[in-house]
C-alpha cells in the first residue's frame, strides 16, 4: 500500500500524550475485508490493528466509525444495483447487529444478520431456528 498514513499527537489524560492514526477510508476498507467471514469482529480489534500496523498508540474512532457508515452506504447500493457480493467490502463483519449503529447502517439489522449467517461455512444462509 503507497499511501501515507496520518498520525498526530493527542493529549491522553492530564500530561501524556499518544500517537493517533487518522485512518483513510481505503485503510479500514482493507481492514474489514480481512476480518473473519460469518463473525462479527468489534471495531475495537480493526482500530488496534490499523494503529498497530501503522506504528501509533491508538486510531481514531470517530473517523472509523465515519468510514464505516460510508462503506455501508456504498457496499449496500453497490448489492441493490445488482453488484456482486464479491465486489464490495462486507461490512457486516464489523457492526454488531443488537447495536444502534445496525439500526442506523443501510441494510439494518436484519440484513447485517443474513449476511453473517451466509457467510458461515456449513450455512446455507438460511435461519435453522423455525
């Protein structure tokens, strides 16, 4: 990857100060495509990998959750234009479906729960519970 990550100081309590990534789109993209298929991953895990793997102290979670949202709305107009499910970043391995962001995402909930349960190996996408 060419691109060069932002990272800046930020205050963390009263005298210290912590190196924070400000990730682009295209980095939590990447990040979310890497996540485990059929399992929600928190976005706790993707912000520590990014800072990780970009040598700060912690990423921003306000700028992944922005990301997030805006990754939603793509990949889930992407899928009603006829996309294939290959072609966009699956965003429902990053958003619990109990959370209020499901609620807010495009999709929602129910649809962030199909897609987990097709991802499952063994699941044919269908709900066993009837």
């Amino acid at each position: 990857m060419s691109e060069v990550p932002t990272i800046k100081q930020r205050r963390k309590g009263r005298s210290g100060m912590q190196a924070m990534l400000i990730p682009s789109q295209q980095m939590v993209a990447e990040q979310i495509r890497s996540a485990p298929e059929g399992v929600f991953t928190e976005a706790g895990v993707l912000r520590r990998r990014l800072a990780a793997q970009h040598g700060a102290d912690a990423c921003c979670p306000v700028t992944v959750q922005q990301h997030l949202r805006a990754i939603a709305e793509l990949s889930f107009s992407a899928l009603e234009k006829g996309e294939p499910l290959s072609t966009v970043t699956p965003y429902w391995r990053m958003v619990d479906p109990a959370s209020l962001l499901a609620k807010r995402l495009a999709g929602g909930p129910t649809f962030i729960r199909e897609q987990l349960a097709a991802e499952r190996p063994g699941d044919n996408g269908t709900d066993s519970e009837q």
